[in-house]
C-alpha cells in the first residue's frame, strides 16, 4: 500500500531529526544516494559499517551506479539484521523489494525502505531509545509523531496477524488429527490406498524406463561385441596368412606408439592453447581498462573541448566589449563635453534670467508709475466730467428760470453740441436775461474752444497711451506672442507721442527689443540643453546596457538575468521620468497657451473699448443705445469665444489623453516583451549562445531593439 504525502513527510522528518547526520534531506529523493540512510542504519545496527560501501566502487565506476549499489547493499544490510534479531518482521522484505531499487529507485520505494527502519527500531530489540528520541521535546510536531505511530501499529498488526495465522495452521493440524472418526479414517485409509497405487504407478512406469534404458544399453552391447567380433576376425585372419605374433604384436604396439604420440601432441597443443586462452583474456582484462580508461578520457576530452569553445566564445565577446569600451570612452569624451557646454548654457541661461528679471523688475516699476498716471487721468476726467455735469445743470436751472420745457432741459442734459444748438434756436430773450445768456454762450464756446478741448485731447492721448503700454506690460510679461500683439497695437495709432511720453515710450521700446532678444536667445539656448540632455541621457543608458551585457558574460545565466532585470528597470524608469517630465512641460505649455488665450481675449476686449471710447471723445457724442448695444454685441462675442476656447480645450485635453494613452501602451508593450524575451535571454545563457555580434545598421541594446519592434 502506498503510504500518503502526509506519511512520507513524517518518514523525512524521523530521519532528519531522530538521527545525527552530516547531511539534511529536503526530500525522499535526496536519500536515494545512500548516505544517510547508511548512517540511519549504522545508528540501528552497530556491526553496519558504511565505509564498506565505498571500498567496493572504483573512480571509473558511475555516480548513478554508485547510488543504487548502495541503496541495496543498505537493504541486504537491513534485512540481514532483520533475520538474525527480529524473524518476525521478515515479512517485511515482500513490500520493500530489492528489485524495485535495482531498476529505478522512486521515492515510494525509498519510502517503504525507511518504514522498515522504523519498524526494526520500535519493534526490534531496542525500543526505548527511539521512544524516547520520539518523545523528545522540539524534536518532532504531533502530526509527525501521530504518523510514525499509525505506521508502526499498521506493521504491528500486520505482525501479529501473520502470527496468528500461523498459531491457527498448527491448532487446525492437530485438531484434525484427534477428531477423526471411522467414517473418516476409511476415508483416510482409502485415500492411502489411492496413493499407494499412485506411487506403485509411478514405480511401474520408473520400471519401465529403467528398462528402456537397459534395452538401450543391451543393444549398444550387441553393436560393440559385433565390431570386436570383426577385430578378432581380422586378426585370426591375419594370422592365419602366416604373420607372427611377435609382428603383430610390434604392428600393435607401433599404433599405440603413434596414439600416445598423437595423444602427447594433442595434449601439448592443448596447453597452448590454453596459455593462449590465458593471455587472450589478460589482453582482454587489459583492453578492457584501456577501454574504460580511453572512454572516460574521451568525455574529458569532450568536456575540455566544450570548456575550449566556451572560453573562445568568451574571450571573442571580450574582444568585442573591449572594442567597444574603446568606442564608449569617445562617447565618454563627448559626454564630457556635452556636460560642459550643459554647464556654460546653464550659466548663461541663468544670466538671461537674471535680465529677464531684472526687466521685469523695471518693466513692473514702469507699470506702476503709469498706472499711477492713468489712474491720475482718470482722476482729472471725473474732475471734468463732474464740471461739464455741474455746468448743464446751471444752465439747465437758468433754462428753468427762462420758461423753457422740460423736454429742452432733458436734451439739453445729454449732450454738450445740443446744448449750444437749443440756445442759439431760443427765442431772443429781454433784459438782463439776453446778457447772461450771451455770457454763457460765449463761456461755453470759450470752454469748447480753449482748454477743455486741450485738456481733452490731452487726456485721450494719454489715456490711449497708457492703457496700450499697460496691456503691453500685462501680456509682455508672458510670453513672446504679447510683444508682437503690443506692435501690432502701435502700429495702428493714427497719431505720433511728440511729448515727455515719447522718450519714454522709445526707452521701452528699446527694452521690449532686447527683453524679445534675450527671450529668443533663452528659448533657443534652453531647446538646447534640452537636445544635449536627451542625447547625455541616450549615451548613459546605451553605455549602462553595454557594461551590463559585458558584466553578465562572465556570470551564470541566474545572476545575469538579474543583473540585466535591474538594468532593464533602471532604463525603464528613466524613460518614465522623462515621460513625465513631458507631461509636466506639455502641461505647462496648455496652461501657458490658455493664459496667453485669455490675455489676448482681454486685449482685443481693451483694445475695441478704448477704440470706441477714443472716437466717442473725438465726436464729443455717447448715446446711451449705442452704448448699450456695442456691450450686447461684446458680451455676445465674450460668450462665443469662451465657448469656442472652452471647445478648443476639450479637443486638446483629449488629444493629450490619447497621446498619453498611446504612450502607456507601448510601455506596456514593452514591459510586456522585456518579461516575455527573459526567459529566452536566461535559456541563451545557459547554453552559452548568446549572439554578440551586431550589424552596424541595428540597434546597439536589446532594450533598444524591443523600442525599435513596439515603435513599428
């Protein structure tokens, strides 16, 4: 019966742990050489000697041969003390069968040998000192012990059923023996009667063969007295022709002289042929040797052959790395420089930032002092406004004073040019109203004429100056597309700065020119650094893979792949850095690109207000439904932009998406390729194949050869 896995866990663990042994066993299998059961058996039989084991094999003889001559010299061993101190257990010797472990030896008959050990050590002659080993603490676990208990009982009781049944045997003998009755012993008698006539058959028919063989011999007898007869005829013949008993006798004697010649001859080559046979078998002993000898020299051969071309195979990679070591130290050089001129574009980008915020700095001091005018400006055109409203409703109170109608003074409160139009189309006054009319006539053209007309040429240039200089110092501050809209924006006055604001103006044009300067060279100097980074990071990932390839030649084909596991990590997530770095710079480039949107919205917005306020104060006119639609149709044209924009994002968000979603693929790919090309990298190792040499147009890294196939 085949014992469980639980069963032949417990068989391991009692040898392991209920024996001081050199080794330990991590399975059945592991005991099938011998060696520790050998000591198993020492420890049970003190006569056992494992020495003897090794004295009866030679170094020619194999290891495989080696292991199974010793599992059966263990269980003759066994068994032999199994018959002289415990015959009970002899039948033991039918379930672990010395034929299993001559042809094959599995971990079920090695399993059912150590059953027997165990056995022979609970139930032979001393227990108690495996009990107690048993029994030990930390020793075994009580599933172990509850095992190798339900193992003994099952050989105990199959002991003591064999014993009973043969207890029963005898006592059914015997007891056949009293009780026979007269019936029976008729029977009995009858049945001795039928054999002794089987025997008397048997005698008969031995008789007959007796006389078979002697008719046999009988007439062999008559065939020789018939040719002696002849002999003796020939003789008396020969006698009779007159020749002598002395002649024949001599002619008699004569044969016997060549027969005991013939007989010597014979004999002698007999013996030679025998020394012959002798030495043939020396040479074939000898031969044999030899031939053993020259076999395993042979395989010697053989395996130095294959250490040869293994050792060639390596040395030619290590020419080749060597070579391009070679190569890597130019790239090295070149590194080198590309780091230095890292350095000097670093320096010099810092120097462009320290421009750049320093004109910011200046240009933010500007900003202020002209928000500060345009906030003075505006101050003076409330001022204004406020004198214009105060002078309307003095005239519109001296309108009241006059008898004019409501409706005069309402037309005459909306507007400056109506005003004058109502007064000049009054009926011609009397008295001291004609005069103060007249005064206020020609203090209204007086006002139109002189200074508010001035003032408010002034205040519009001003105005327009300041409010496009301070849209240019927003939006400049952003970006390069600003300062072509601020150029765009001067372009289009209709009139020349000819007061102190010009040189203003020219001082920040001059700035603009060097700031967009300064912005160009940062841009084109930063894109570059960005092109030496990438192609330094290239460089270091190409010489990181290739001093990996060249280190994991001289390992074996496990800790090589774990090398070039972790380098394929370390180049992945290098790559996945840069990954996220462009995401991070494509982010901020949307969010810089949206800014400069909503910048440029708001410019167009300023710009289109200050274009109608510019022309309602050239005119001197500001209806209220005009004003009222020009801020529908902005509001309208807000509106359409901001959802046009808001599409604009979306689209782009989902192109973003998508790009990142490609990207993750192809990692993915990748990632997917490198694991599944590993366990044919490791198989190469081991059977020192791997295939070094490269054209010139493919890829240098495998790493990049998975790139190349996942990019298509």
């Amino acid at each position: 019966m085949p014992y469980s896995h639980s069963a032949r866990d417990a068989l391991l663990k009692w040898v392991n742990n209920g024996f001081a042994n050199t080794q330990t066993a991590q399975s059945l299998d592991d005991l099938a050489d011998g060696v520790i059961l050998a000591q198993v058996l020492q420890d049970i039989d003190p006569d056992f000697d494992p020495t003897e084991l090794d004295q009866q094999h030679t170094s020619a003889t194999p290891k495989w041969l080696i292991k199974k001559k010793t599992l059966i010299a263990i269980h003759k061993a066994l068994f032999r003390f199994i018959h002289s101190n415990c015959p009970d257990l002899e039948f033991l010797s039918r379930r672990s069968d010395v034929h299993t472990l001559d042809e094959q030896p599995t971990s079920e008959a090695v399993g059912k040998l150590i059953a027997a050990m165990v056995a022979v050590a609970f139930l032979g002659p001393d227990p108690g000192k495996y009990v107690s080993r048993l029994q030990e603490p930390g020793s075994f676990d009580t599933p172990t012990m509850i095992e190798i208990q339900q193992i003994i009982m099952a050989i105990s009781g199959e002991r003591d059923m064999i014993i009973e049944q043969r207890a029963d045997g005898k006592e059914s003998l015997e007891e056949a023996m009293e009780s026979r009755d007269a019936g029976l012993a008729f029977e009995a008698e009858r049945a001795l009667l039928l054999g002794q006539l089987d025997s008397a058959k048997k005698q008969a028919a031995d008789t007959i063969t007796r006389l078979e063989h002697l008719q046999e011999s009988f007439d062999t007898l008559q065939h020789q007295e018939i040719k002696l007869q002849r002999e003796l005829d020939v003789l008396r013949k020969a006698t009779q022709d007159g020749a002598s008993d002395s002649h024949v006798i001599k002619n008699l004697q004569h044969k016997i002289k060549e027969q005991e010649e013939l007989i010597t001859t014979q004999e002698a080559q007999a013996e030679d042929d025998r020394l012959a046979r002798t030495r043939l078998q020396s040479q074939v002993t000898t031969l044999t040797q030899k031939t053993e000898r020259g076999e395993q020299l042979e395989d010697e051969l053989r395996e130095l052959r294959h250490r040869n071309d293994e050792l060639s195979r390596k040395a030619n990679a290590a020419e080749r790395f060597r070579q391009k070591l070679e190569q890597q130290q130019n790239l090295a050089t070149e590194v080198q420089n590309l780091r230095f001129e890292k350095d000097q574009l670093l320096k010099k980008t810092q120097e462009y930032d320290k421009v750049a915020e320093e004109s910011i700095f200046i240009l933010g001091t500007k900003k202020k002092a002209l928000e500060e005018s345009n906030l003075d400006l505006l101050d003076q055109i409330t001022r204004l406004t406020e004198m214009r409203s105060n002078d309307e409703r003095f005239i519109a109170e001296l309108q009241e004073q006059a008898g004019l109608t409501p409706t005069a003074s309402e037309h005459a409160s909306a507007s400056a040019v109506s005003l004058e139009e109502e007064l000049e189309g009054t009926a011609p006054p009397q008295g001291a109203l004609a005069l103060e009319l007249n005064r206020l006539k020609a203090e209204n053209a007086l006002l139109k004429r002189g200074e508010l007309r001035n003032k408010y040429a002034e205040i519009v240039e001003r105005h327009s100056v300041s409010q496009d200089q301070l849209s240019a110092l927003v939006n400049g501050a952003a970006g390069e597309g600003s300062v072509k809209c601020l150029d765009e924006m001067l372009s289009r006055l209709s009139h020349h700065l000819l007061n102190e604001d010009f040189y203003r103006t020219r001082a920040f044009n001059e700035l603009r020119t060097q700031l967009h300067q300064a912005t160009a060279d940062l841009k084109r100097e930063t894109q570059r650094g960005a092109d030496l980074q990438a192609q330094v990071s290239d460089q270091e990932r190409e010489l990181l893979t290739a001093r990996t390839e060249l280190s994991a030649v001289s390992k074996d084909g496990t800790e090589a792949l774990e090398e070039l596991k972790s380098t394929d990590t370390l180049v992945s997530a290098s790559l996945r850095e840069e990954l996220d770095a462009l995401r991070a710079r494509v982010k901020a480039l949307d969010s810089d690109n949206e800014l400069q949107k909503s910048q440029l919205l708001d410019a167009y917005l300023a710009k289109d207000r200050l274009q109608k306020e510019n022309v309602e104060l050239k005119t001197g006119q500001v209806p209220s439904d005009a004003k009222n639609i020009s801020d529908d149709v902005i509001a309208e044209e807000v509106s359409k932009s901001t959802e046009k924009i808001e599409k604009l994002r979306e689209r782009l968000r989902q192109r973003q998406d998508a790009a990142a979603e490609q990207t993750i693929k192809n990692l993915q790919r990748e990632n997917a390729l490198i694991t599944s090309a590993w366990y044919d990298l490791s198989s190469r190792l081991q059977s020192n194949h791997v295939v070094l040499q490269r054209r010139n147009d493919a890829p240098r890294s495998w790493l990049n050869k998975q790139r190349q196939l996942v990019n298509g």
